[in-house]
C-alpha cells in the first residue's frame, strides 16, 4: 500500500508532456527573434538529459537499481530490486532488497511470500512457513502466497493443509496454472 506521507520519486516521467505545453507557452509569450537560440539550448539540455539517462534502462537490473537509488523511500521499488536479484539467482541481495522494503512498509505486498521462497530454496523451512503466514495475513487472496506455502506443507510431508490451500487457491484465481498442473500430477 503507499503512503501518501512519502513523495512518489519514480513518477517523474509524468512530468514530460506537461513539459512540452510550457515550452509551448514560453514560446508564445516570448516572440522576438532570438528565442530560438533559446529554445536550441533548451533543446541541446533535454537531449543530452535523455542520452543520459538512456543507460537506467539498458535493463530491468539497471532499471530497479536506479529506482531504488534515486526513490530511496520506496518500497516498491526494493521489492522489485529483490525480484530481480532472486530471478538472477542472487539470494542473498534479494533477501536483504526484501527486508528493506518490509523495513519502509511492514504490509508491503509480496515481499513476505518472496522471503519466503528464498528460505524455502535454502532448506530453512521454519523461517519460510512464517513468511507465508505473514504473507497470508495481509493479503490472504494472494494466490501466488497460498499456492507457495501449499508447495512448503506438500514437501514437508502436510499433505492435507496442502490441499486445503491449494482449494483456496483455486477459488481466488480459478485459472492459476500452475497449480492446475500440480492437481494432474496428483491424479
């Protein structure tokens, strides 16, 4: 959820064509002749801002690194750093990305259920149920969370509780796919 006492930092691209409208109206308000020199500089500055900052989106790396930089109080933004390092294997940075998004905002969507698959990868099954409950707590129609913590009970032998969440699951999202596959392989 966002907190409306922290500015949106990574909202800056809203700002590009109300830009445009105001050069329109300086344009306007200032005829005499040498205002295109103006208006060239102004040009030269904006393109050498885009060329510039052309490098954040090289990748969704480069993409969430900056983010988490330049919007130092997102959330949002750590969390999605973390994925990142999680989908490149980096365990541990996506862990610590996690935490600190749980640090700016404890109810930070899906960043529990991702610290969860990161100590169920690692074996730490006590720390990965509690991250799922916690997950589960505040957002319990989160698909991906019920089916996760369902795969946790499968493995460590609660094939029952399994079950039930897998259901639960189903009702939220009845075309999750995934877990449509897992009840063929039961059958």
């Amino acid at each position: 959820m966002p907190n409306p006492g922290i500015a949106a930092d990574f909202l800056e691209h809203r700002l590009y064509l109300p830009m445009v409208g105001f050069l329109v109206i300086l344009s306007e308000i200032f005829k005499p002749k040498k205002i295109p020199i103006l208006g060239i500089i102004a040009l030269a500055a904006f393109s050498a801002i885009t060329f510039t900052h052309c490098g954040v989106f090289r990748d969704r790396m480069s993409f969430w690194k900056n983010a988490a930089v330049n919007s130092p109080h997102s959330p949002l933004a750590r969390r999605n750093l973390g994925a990142m390092y999680y989908l490149d294997g980096h365990l541990a940075e996506a862990e610590v990305e996690y935490k600190k998004a749980l640090e700016l905002n404890p109810n930070e969507p899906m960043a529990h259920n991702n610290l969860g698959l990161i100590y169920a990868k690692r074996g730490e099954f006590a720390e990965a149920e509690a991250e799922y409950k916690k997950e589960l707590a505040i957002n319990p129609l989160y698909d991906d969370a019920l089916f996760n913590y369902g795969l946790l009970l499968d493995r460590t032998g609660r094939k029952e509780e399994a079950m039930r969440l897998w259901e639960r699951s189903l009702e939220v999202n009845p075309d999750y796919k995934d877990l449509k596959n897992k009840r063929r392989q039961r059958i």
